[in-house]
C-alpha cells in the first residue's frame, strides 16, 4: 500500500489534491521564496530557479542556501517519495526567524522574488 500510494505518478495526483502549495522554500532573507505546486505542467521543485536567482540577483554569500519552510512530518505516509527525493536536501528553517531577519525587514522588494513552476 505504501508503495503504492508513493510511487511517482499516483504521487503527484495525491500531493496535488492534498498539499498543493504546502512546501515552500526561501533563503534567510526572504528575497527568494517558492512555492511548490503539483499541477499536471507543473515540474518538480529542483532548485534551479534559486540558482537563476544568485545568478540574476547577485545576493550577499550569506543569502545563498535554501531552505525549507515546512517541517517534515512522518506520520503523514504519502507525502514520504517527495520528503526523501526533494525535502531531505534542504535544511529547515522557521519563517517567523525569517521575518525577524533584519534583511527582510529592510530590503526594497517587499513580496520577496516568488516562482512557481
């Protein structure tokens, strides 16, 4: 049954009914957030748009990893394919410590650099 319902394609049906656009990701300042969604076009989450981020926007260094924004819950079995293929390369980090960063306080682009693939 596990199996089952974690295999890729029966997968991505169920996370797009019931997690469409739970994981998220930012670096520590916010300016790059993104919001994972399932949609039938929608590619998987891979982190190349961060990579187009730092490339486009230059960031300080300290502005360079990303992270989840979601915690990783076991109990929830179906969401298991997408936690160790995607969730498990990205450390976690709180959004609230986010917003208390002074970066995010202060920076010019005050909805952050979003893509949704």
């Amino acid at each position: 049954m596990l199996i089952i319902i974690n295999s890729p394609g029966l997968n991505k049906m169920i996370l797009f009914k019931l997690d469409n656009e739970t994981f998220r990701y930012s670096n520590s300042d916010g300016s790059y957030t993104n919001i994972e969604t399932f949609g039938f076009k929608d590619a998987v989450f891979t982190g190349e748009s961060f990579e187009m981020f730092i490339r486009e926007e230059n960031p300080k260094p300290e502005m360079r990893k990303l992270y989840r924004i979601y915690k990783i819950n076991p109990f929830i079995f179906w969401r298991w394919n997408y936690y160790l293929t995607t969730s498990i390369k990205y450390p976690y980090k709180d959004w609230e410590s986010i917003e208390k960063n002074p970066q995010f306080i202060s920076r010019n682009k005050p909805l952050g650099y979003f893509q949704e693939f």
